[in-house]
C-alpha cells in the first residue's frame, strides 16, 4: 500500500466517520443541550488524544523552542473554533437535520478560503468564487426545503444561517492556527490538543457559570442517552480528526479536501436510511451543486 493511497483512505474514512457521528449528535441533542454535547464531544475526544500522546511518547518537552506567542494563538484558536464553534453547530444541527446540516457543511472549504484570503493574503482564482458560489446556492436552496416534523421554515432558514455561523468561526479558528502548525517542527497532535484543550477549558467555565450547570453537568452521569453520545463522541471528537490529520499527511491536500467533502453525501445517505429524513429532488439538487462547488474550490480546473 503507498501512502497516496493510505492517505486517500484515511481521508474517505474521516468523512464516513463524521458521518455516523452527526447522526449521533443528532439523536444525542434531541435530550442534551448543545453546550453540555460540546462539552461532553470535546472531554472524551481529549481523553483519548491524551492517551495517544503517551503512547507515541511525545512529552511537554517536545513544546520547548517554539514562541510562548504560539501556544496563545493555538489557545485563542480553540476557544473560537471548537468552543464557540461547535456549540453553534450543534445548534443548527437540532434544527435542520443531519441530511440538511450536511449541506450547510460544504461551505467549509470556500469559506476557509475566504478567510485565509483575510487573514493571511492568500490568493482567490475563479474557480474559488464560483465554487464557493455554487456551495452558497445550494445552501440558500436546501434552506427552501419542506420542514420536517416539528419544525417551521423559519427555523430552518435560522438553522442554516447558524450552520454557516458554526463553520465561519471554524474557519477562523483553523486559520489562525496555520501559521503556527505549519511551523518547522511544530507537534501537530500537540497542536491539536492544545487546540482542544482551550475549547473544553472555556465550555467548562460557561457551563459553571451558567444558571443550569447542574443539568448541563448532569450529561457525564451515565444514562440511556450514553448510547448515543459516546459513540458519537469517540467518532466525531477523536476518530475522524485522527483520521483527517492522516488524510492531509499521506496524500495531496486538495484530493484529501474534496475527498473528506464526501462526507455531505454519507451524511445524506445515513440520515434517509437511519434517522428517516426524507430525500426530495430539491435536497438532491442542493447536494449536487453543493458537491460540485466543493470539488471547483479544491480542484481548481481553470
């Protein structure tokens, strides 16, 4: 096996990943709040990327030499890109769907672009705002779908806008931290962790701080609901990074990009199959222009 190939792999598997565990949250937010979920996603997701760090035997001291300056932005990053992120996220996941927030989710990669073209002045083609168009269409269509059970248009419309608002501040936080992961030598699973670290440390002092903490607190007592959220917790807060660091790692980014994109379509599939949401041709329209735009903005044909 090369490791093009391994890379592939491990790319398609973080999408599949990611996958099943929206559709978990999914199910998990119908009974927690999405701060306790975050909370709860990001606990485990620490737990076991601190028990592979011993296992690879990297220690604190593998952090020495690089600028104090880059631990605060990774810090500053993980408190915007996982905290508040996620958080918003799983917002707008409880009030569109999986099949719909999957959409939504494309948005990804133009609006990293974006940002990076903000941030960090780098350079947008045609094919970036078309593509980044085509994501934007798709989104405002799937927004126009029929509610489900239980939910009104508005909610829907509301739902998309915060889905966008999730992957904003994702992008955001993932940009800030380039430069710094990108550093020579810089320890990327130490960079994660930070990362993950900062987003739990500040859920942890907003859930103390709020009014509700018991109940929020009251999601690592297990219960029925554990079903759910652990495997969704192990899928989505540690499988599927593990999965997409080895995926940028082993092949070429922009194939690992449109390759983990695929995730609109598993996501799209597992909830008609899973969670029953229904599959109309507007949604296959959306998805279809979505995926198109996603594979425009990472291809770059012109």
């Amino acid at each position: 096996m090369t490791t093009d190939w391994l890379g592939q792999v491990c790319a398609l598997l973080a999408a599949l990943t990611w996958a099943f565990a929206l559709v978990f949250f999914k199910l998990s937010g119908e009974r927690i709040s999405p701060l306790a979920l975050n909370l709860f996603k990001n606990t485990i997701g620490l737990v076991l990327l601190g028990a592979t760090l011993l296992a690879m035997g990297d220690g604190v001291a593998s952090l020495r030499g690089f600028p104090i300056a880059d631990i605060h932005i990774l810090i500053i990053s993980g408190f915007i890109g996982i905290a508040l992120a996620d958080t918003v996220m799983f917002h707008s996941l409880n009030l569109v769907g999986v099949s719909l927030f999957a959409i939504v989710d494309c948005a990804y990669s133009p609006i990293v672009l974006l940002i990076s073209w903000l941030l960090i002045a780098e350079q947008l083609t045609a094919a970036h705002y078309l593509g980044g168009g085509l994501v934007l269409v798709g989104i405002m269509l799937s927004s126009r779908h029929p509610p489900p059970p239980g939910r009104t248009r508005r909610q829907i419309a509301s739902g998309a806008l915060l889905g966008v608002l999730a992957i904003a501040l994702m992008a955001i936080g993932i940009v800030m931290a380039k430069p710094v992961l990108d550093a020579d030598g810089f320890p990327l699973v130490w960079g994660t962790i930070i990362r993950l670290a900062a987003g739990t440390a500040a859920l942890a002092v907003m859930a103390a701080a709020s009014p509700q903490r018991r109940k929020l607190y009251a999601v690592f007592r297990p219960s029925a609901i554990w079903k759910y959220s652990v495997p969704g917790s192990i899928l989505g807060g540690f499988l599927s990074m593990v999965f997409w660091v080895a995926g940028f790692k082993y092949t070429q980014a922009a194939i690992a990009a449109i390759l983990n994109q695929t995730s609109v379509i598993f996501a799209t599939i597992l909830a008609v199959v899973l969670l029953k949401e229904g599959m109309t041709r507007r949604k296959f329209a959306a998805v279809a222009l979505a995926v198109t735009g996603v594979v425009l903005v990472a291809f770059d044909p012109f």
